[in-house]
C-alpha cells in the first residue's frame, strides 16, 4: 500500500454528494495513487458505508476522520454494533485512521492507542499553534504516517516530518450572485509543496471550509470550474445564472450558469467525466439538483489533480 511522493488530499466533509462523487470515481478508476481523500464524517450513513466498502474492494487509501468536529457523527456511532459493517470498515488497513488535533486529544489518542491503533500508522491534523505541545507530547521521537498542518509560521518551525500543506483554498462570497464573473487564483500549492519539504498538499476543494448542514434554497446557481492557467497554476472559474430575484424556478436557473460554462471558451479544450456529465445536462436540457451539481464539480476537480500527479510521476 505505497505510494508515490507527490500527493493530494482532498478533504471533504462527507455529505451524501461528496462521498458519491468518491464512489463513481472509483468506479471510474479516476483515482489515481496519488490521491488519498480524507473523510471528515458527519452521520454514520449508508452512503458512507458503501463508499468505505468501494475503496476497500478496490484496494484504495482513504483517510476517515476519528473525532470529527462538525455534525452528529460520534453520537450516532457510539450506538452501532461492534458487528455492523460500517464498524468493521472503520478498522480496515485500507482506511487510515485520521485524528484531528483538539483540547481532548492526549485522551483520545491513547484511547486509539489502548484501542490497538499504532500511532504512526495515524494521520494527523494540526491547524491552530496552541496545540503543538500536544502533539509533541503523543509523537515524541517519533512521527505520524501524515501530518496536514495549515501554513503557519510557528507549526512549519515545529513540526518538520511527513507534513501536508493544508488550506483553504476556496474563497467564499456570501451570495452565489457575488461569483458572478469571478475568475481567480485557486492554488499554487501543486507546484511548490514539494520544494518547501511538504509531502503533500489539501485542500477543501470547491466546497470551501464553512460548514453549514442545513441546506436552504438559493437565489442563484454558481457553478465553480478548476483549470490549469499556462504557468500550471490553478485557477477557479464560477458560471452564476441570471434569474436571481427569487428562489423560483431553480432548474433555469441552472440551465443559465450551465450555459455559460459549456460555452466558455476557457473550459471548452477540457475533458473529465465531470465536465461531460455537465455538457450531458446541457444538451438534454436535465436538472440533477444542486447537490449534484457540487458532486460534478468535485470529480472533476479531483481528476484534474490526479492527472497532473499522475503526470508528474511519469517524469
């Protein structure tokens, strides 16, 4: 279970949309093993069992939250059977048990390690400085298999071995309206984590670091595309409706943003599955609802990455 040493972790927040974009790309083989996903779980839902079944039959790392910070995962968890087979996917060698740093973790992660987990085997997430003396203390002489640590001055000092770059790297607006026209800089991480010693890089991809469970009707549909500029630099491109006056009619909406973006003279040279499932809605003149409009453009963002690495290796 090796492998090479230019890796992407996208992190998702493991809603329904978000482990369904995992499972078709697996089933797809557009995964390649320069991609490890990581799983901050929100429910112990079917949907989640059976992406963990997938990656599990096809011999492919994910990363799977412990302590997950956002929704009812661990509540919900507690209550399963040692013999239910979400339970039982949890602690297969294929899932890599992943543990966000907190004010709780000396406790939790020696109950990982009574537990039989061997810490080095964990990977690891670090965000905020104050918790460096922790994690100094539960890996003392010794490392994670991964640690995603966010580009901050003191934890770069502190921590220098098998480190992830991890940012968010979405910016978020407050209205969909506001991505109108809107094509920035994503992310130049790919091009230099290796030479400032990172193993690795993540990102929230086009979903952004905000968490939010409940969904609402929105006034306009934005439909955000990662591309690779001429210098190799990642740039996000949104496509907004029109009609955004009220939250009537969403499916035009959608068809609106979804002509800007099959006519884009930016993204016409591009082909991924994602991409041809949008330009399918187009020509059918379908509507898949919204949470499948963020699935398309997770995969497809995920197979831009996993190309390019796959790329690179070859080099």
């Amino acid at each position: 279970m090796t492998g090479g040493v230019n890796m992407y972790f996208p992190y998702l927040r493991g809603r329904q949309f978000e482990l369904i974009a995992l499972r078709e790309m697996l089933e797809k083989n557009l995964i390649g093993e320069q991609v490890i996903p990581v799983i901050e779980p929100i429910k112990p839902s079917s949907t989640l069992r059976l992406t963990l079944r997938k990656f599990v039959d096809k011999e492919k790392r994910i990363a799977i939250v412990r302590n997950p910070q956002v929704g009812g995962f661990l509540d919900d968890y507690k209550e399963l059977d040692s013999t239910n087979e979400l339970v039982t996917l949890m602690e297969n060698d294929w899932i890599i048990q992943t543990h966000i740093l907190n004010k709780n973790s000396e406790k939790e992660v020696r109950k990982l390690e009574e537990d039989g987990f061997i810490l080095e085997n964990l990977t690891v997430i670090n965000t905020e400085a104050d918790y460096l003396p922790t994690y100094h203390l539960l890996f003392n002489g010794s490392a994670p298999q991964y640690i995603l640590i966010s580009d901050n001055t003191t934890i770069r000092r502190s921590i220098l071995s098998n480190r992830v770059l991890f940012e968010n790297r979405f910016s978020s607006e407050d209205r969909n309206s506001d991505y109108k026209n809107r094509d920035i800089l994503f992310s130049e991480d790919h091009l230099f984590f290796a030479d400032e010693s990172y193993k690795g890089f993540s990102d929230y991809s086009i979903v952004g670091k905000e968490f939010n469970e409940s969904g609402f009707a929105p006034y306009a549909v934005a439909i955000h595309i990662v591309y690779f500029d001429e210098h190799e630099k990642l740039r996000v491109k949104s496509y907004v409706s029109d009609s955004n006056n009220d939250i009537r009619d969403p499916a035009n909406k959608y068809y609106e943003a979804l002509g800007y973006l099959v006519n884009c003279p930016t993204i016409k040279s591009l082909h991924t599955v994602g991409l041809a499932e949008f330009r399918k809605h187009y020509q059918e003149g379908t509507y898949p609802g919204l949470g499948t409009v963020k699935k398309l453009s997770i995969m497809h963002h995920i197979e831009m990455m996993s190309r390019y690495l796959d790329r690179k290796q070859e080099i």
